[in-house]
C-alpha cells in the first residue's frame, strides 16, 4: 500500500501537516544524517511567522556548517564550507538560531546530543537539553505525545512494489514507533523525505512504503552533510598506538568519531600492512613495556588472521578503511547455532550471509556514503544497520546471541577528562553547562562489563591548551562524572595505558600517574597523598619524568621522517596550500589565549624570518596579497610570521619575487 498522499514540493508538504495536525506541532526527527532539513525548515517558518502556533522538536545532533569569526578564520573557512558542503547546502534553521540564542518563545529544540561544544552559549538549548542513555530515547520519546516524524529515506523500486530504507538512521525510528503502539497512545503522522544520496540499506533498515504516511520526494536536494576529515599529530599517534596493542584478533569493535579514533585506525591498519614497523614504533613509544604486557593478556601484537566484527552505535570512516584493509572481516550471524559453530572454528567458509559490520546510525564523509552504497551493491549481508537498543545493549531477547557474537570486545570511547580515582568527564562541565552528550558511552562501558571477556577504553590527552597554558587533563577530583569511578577499566592517553579494572584506589592512582604528564605529576601526587589516597612515602618513579611531549616528539621522529605519520593519513579534504594554513593558524590559536601566546604572535609578526616554501600562494589563498588597508596589512603581517613559524625555510635566493627574506610589511 502507498502512503496516502506524495508532495514533489516542501512548502505544499509543509502546510498540509500544517492544516491537519493543527497548531501544536510535536515532532521527532532522527540524529545527524537522517534530519530532513528543508521540510523542518519550512515548518520552522510557519512557525515563526504565526505565534499562535507552537513547535516542540525532540532530536540529537543538528549538524550546521561552521561559521567561522571574522579575520583569518573567516577568509580561510569562507572558501573552504561552500567548497565541501556545496553552495546548495542547507543548514537547520533553528539550529543556527538556537546558537545564537534567537528561537523565537514558542518554538523549542530538544536535543539528547549537541554537536560537541556548539551550544555551549545558547541558554534555550542549555535549559532544554534532555540527558539520557541513548538506549533510552525511544522509551522517553513514546511519552512526549509525539504528532509528527520526519526522517530522510532512501527509497527503490522493487518488483513487490517500492520499498523505503531507513538507511542512516533505524536507531530510534523502529523502536521509538512500536513503543507507542504498544501503549496504546496515537501512532504519529510519519513522512519519508527521499533522498536520491542517501544510500540504500536493505534488512533491518528496509520498511514496507506504508510504514510512512506521507512522501515527499522532491525534483532536487541539497548534498548530505559530509564531515571533514581531522589532522592527526604526534600526540594523537602515540595515543593510537597504545590503543592499537589492546585489540585482540577475532575480537569485535567499537569506535567513535574523531582523531583519537583516527588514530587507533591508522594503528590498527599499520599493525596489519607493515607490522614489523608497528612494533618498532610501538617499542619507542614503550620503552618500560606497560603496553606490551596489556598487550599479552589482553589484546596483541600479530596482524590479524581471523579479523575484526564490528558492533558499534555509529559507523564511520575508519570501519571504512579498516574493511579495505583486511581487517574487518569476522562474520556474525544472527542465529545461535552457526555463531556457536563460528565461535568454536566449526563452521565452514562458504557458510552464506552473515555480517561483519552492525551500527545504529552513520556518519561521515562521502566516500563513507559511496562505500555503504557499494556493500548494498555487492554484498548486501555485510552491514547491518539496526535499532540502537540491539547495539548498544545486551538485554533482551538477543542478549546470548549478543553476547557470543561480541566475543572478545573493545569498546573504544573519548573523554575530555579523567580522575586520578577512575571516573570520566566527557559530556558536560561542573557548572552544568553540556558540551555534547552521553550518547550511547555509559551503554558501552557497562556491557564492557557485562561481557565475560569485554573491555571499556577510555581515549583522552594527557593535557589540554587553557587560557593561562597547558592544563592537565587528568584531575584529582572534578565537579561533573559521565563514567562513575565504580566503573573504571582502562585509560589510555598519548603515555600509555592504565589498567584500573579491580584494583584498589592507591593503586588506581599510581596507574593514573603513570600515564600523566610530567609537569602535573608532582602536584596531583601530592593531592592524593593529602586526602589520604596514596601512601605519604611514595615517591614518583623517575622514568615517569619523560611523560613530556618532547619524548614522543623523538619517539615517533624516524616515521615521521618516512611520510608514515602525516597529518591527513586517509586523505584530506583541504588542498595542499591549505593544510600549510591549518599548521598556521592552529600556531596563532594556541597563542591567542595568553598575554605570552601574544607576545610570540606580535614577534612573529615584527621579526618573521626566512621566507617559506608555498608561503605566497597561501597569501594569496587568504586574499592578503594585495592588501587594501591597514587592517588587511597586519593580518599579512599575522599570517605571515605564523606560516614562517610552522614551515619549512627556503633559500634567500628562492625567495617569492618582492618578499625581504627578514621580513619587510
């Protein structure tokens, strides 16, 4: 059966729900990808323009291009956001509002996940943030007396009839749906946005075409939201690296977004395709050998034979790349008895189906979205895309069948902060302001619990730039917890790893020192041995004192050297004159927020030195190479410095025609 009506235009769409819900709109849309952002844009405005009417949006992660400040960041981002995203973006109009504090009084934007420190400012989006595990969205959604679903679909034509996919998102649709017919409450209007970019994902993700009540498929559409890919440095490296010894082969993964994922990524493959300079890296990066001993209980230092299953909330990227690389390859199947044979060596290799790839949602950049395509095309057994609540936990009906395929796991997850005593900062400031969410970590890191030979590890810097300087970001104590110290497992930082899972506080504190950096270790010693926490005759081991950027900096060197380890190591989606900017720019940034930082800036500026090698064309790809006035003079004079501070020194004679080698205006 078809739905019952289908619009070629959004604002005809728009006001028929309009007329038949009535005035108060109460919608749900999914996280991230699945946003149909044109038709919720123009329900935002019908909105907007009427405040007798009232909008009530129930969502996560309203992914909006950045919009960089004025200056530097705006003449290098300008270019680059209408380049990748497209000049026919578009963004969610009530997002860019809500950041800027300018919803009108009779709309509200409740998110259970922010775009990572994007609404940090925004008072509406602050007081309505709701926090809940991501496994509990659908429960408390089911009671909010939802009139309204909106979600981007794929949709293909089959010889049984069209068929629609949930594609990115079956996260919450599925089961948020069945639990309000279960309780007996309205089944909401639901209305499939097609998107001729959206891939098509077939089983659990595959509904029938009147699972939807409305389509709305239009002549055009705006690209999908593709994210842009991060450098890596060598503190992010060596923190990969570390990580990438605790994976254990023929074991089941979890990653997230980010370097520090990209980081494990780039380990795990370069364990696989070059292991030999894996482990030597490895050893100059371990010299006490903590993280080869960790390494023989619980993870591995051999390439991987029978390969990786992968189980995670979102899919990104680096599954991407760790599938092309041959890692990604043990199959799982939903049926005991072949998981049991899987499990036990039993089972044949030419056993049909089964997956090597189970999300919730994705996300990532267009070559994620060509990939995902392509498995469709080719095998489409390989991912399974499915309801959060199956990922993301172990109870119910699935809970043995889970428990075997996810043999062996490690959940990997980031944090902005951890306590000497175990517990994690990842979400939310001590003054309660909400930098993202919890999402689905507490989920993962109580399984890691739950499974008999599973593992939580937690990825954070050892340090962070601060507005006085370099600030340790592992703490004695701090006034917000994600992970609760009862929780503890392993940490891992760019230092190492500490193993905290049954150990006693003392002991936990000694294993958080370790991987600390050496400039806070005294200090935070000396706050555990004033609360009683450490024995008052402990003393810091000295090979604890190279926990300092310098030694990873010398670690790495001979690869660094090689082009192993360079900034883009799956690609970049900046031009080559503009990752030489990047380099820039971040110097200038750390700076800013120091009178110190900004007297190295005003000196660079003054005294930049030699000229370097592309310095011209990024001037010029700044639209500083005729500057026009004083104001454009001294942000040549800024830039400049900050490039010949972070680049790599020609010749005088080399020099571009016109540029003093000492650094004329």
């Amino acid at each position: 059966m078809a739905p019952e009506q289908c619009f070629a235009d959004i604002d005809s769409c728009a006001h028929h729900i309009a007329e038949r819900l009535g005035a108060d709109l109460r919608v749900a849309a999914p996280l991230g990808l699945g946003k149909p952002h044109g038709l919720l844009n123009a329900l935002y405005r019908l909105t907007k323009a009427d405040t007798s009417r009232s909008l009530s949006l129930y969502t996560a992660l309203s992914l909006t291009r950045p919009r960089p400040a004025p200056g530097l960041e705006a003449r290098f981002l300008g270019p680059f956001v209408e380049r990748h995203f497209g000049a026919d973006a578009v963004d969610p109009e009530y997002a860019v509002d809500q950041a800027r504090n300018a919803l009108p009084s009779n709309v509200a934007v409740h998110e259970f996940y922010m775009q990572s420190g994007a609404l940090l400012h925004s008072g509406s989006a602050q007081r309505n943030y709701i926090s809940q595990n991501y496994t509990h969205v659908a429960r408390d959604l089911a009671v909010q007396d939802i009139n309204l679903l909106v979600q981007l679909v794929a949709r293909r034509e089959t010889p049984d009839g069209v068929r629609y996919s949930l594609s990115s998102n079956p996260d919450l649709t599925l089961d948020f749906i069945e639990q309000v017919v279960q309780s007996g409450k309205p089944r909401p209007l639901c209305v499939a946005v097609v998107h001729p970019g959206m891939p098509y994902v077939s089983g659990h993700a595959e509904v029938a075409r009147d699972y939807f009540d409305i389509e709305l498929r239009t002549a055009t559409s705006p690209p999908l939201f593709a994210v842009p890919r991060q450098p890596l440095d060598v503190v992010e490296y060596a923190l990969g690296m570390h990580a990438s010894a605790l994976v254990r082969d023929g074991g089941c993964l979890q990653i997230g977004i980010g370097a520090l994922s990209d980081a494990l990524v780039h380990a795990l493959r370069w364990r696989q395709q070059d292991n030999t300079q894996w482990r030597r890296a490895l050893v100059a990066l371990d010299p006490r050998g903590g993280t080869h001993a960790l390494a023989a209980r619980m993870g591995g230092l051999a390439p991987f034979r029978t390969g990786l299953y992968g189980a995670s909330e979102m899919v990104m990227d680096g599954f991407m790349h760790l599938q092309q690389a041959g890692i990604l390859k043990r199959r799982a199947w939903d049926n005991m008895a072949l998981e049991r044979a899987a499990a036990s060596g039993r089972l044949s290799p030419e056993t049909p189906g089964g997956h090597y790839l189970r999300g919730a949602f994705f996300l990532g950049s267009r070559a994620l979205y060509d990939w995902v395509a392509s498995l469709e095309a080719e095998d489409a057994d390989a991912l399974d895309m499915c309801r959060v609540s199956n990922v993301n936990q172990l109870y119910g009906d699935h809970q043995a069948l889970a428990s075997l395929q996810r043999r062996g796991a490690r959940f990997f997850n980031t944090c902005m902060m951890a306590t000497l005593l175990g517990s994690a900062v990842s979400d939310g400031l001590e003054n309660g302001e909400v930098v993202s969410g919890v999402g689905g970590q507490y989920n993962f890191v109580a399984m890691a619990h739950e499974l008999p030979d599973g593992r939580s590890v937690l990825l954070l810097r050892s340090t962070r730039q601060g507005r006085g300087g370099v600030e340790t970001n592992i703490r004695w104590n701090y006034g917000h917890t994600t992970i609760a110290r009862h929780l503890r497992d392993l940490f891992v930082t760019e230092y190492g790893v500490a193993d905290l899972r049954g150990k006693t506080d003392s002991e936990c504190i000694e294993a958080m020192l370790a991987i600390s950096d050496a400039r806070f270790i005294d200090a935070l010693c000396a706050e555990a041995k004033a609360h009683g926490k450490l024995s008052a005759d402990f003393q810091v081991p000295e090979r604890w004192r190279n926990n300092r950027p310098e030694f990873l900096r010398e670690a790495l060197s001979p690869w660094q050297a090689k082009g192993t380890l360079v900034p883009f190591p799956f690609g970049s989606d900046f031009t080559e004159v503009e990752q030489q900017l990047l380099a820039a720019l971040s110097w200038l940034k750390l700076r800013q927020g120091s009178w110190r930082g900004r007297l190295d800036i005003v000196g660079a500026a003054m005294k930049p030195g030699a000229p370097v090698t592309g310095e011209a064309e990024a001037v010029a790809r700044m639209g500083l190479d005729r500057p026009a006035t004083m104001g454009d003079r001294a942000w040549r004079l800024v830039l400049r410095g900050a490039l010949r501070r972070t680049g790599i020194a020609i010749e005088p004679a080399e020099a571009a025609p016109g540029t003093d080698a000492t650094g004329g205006g």
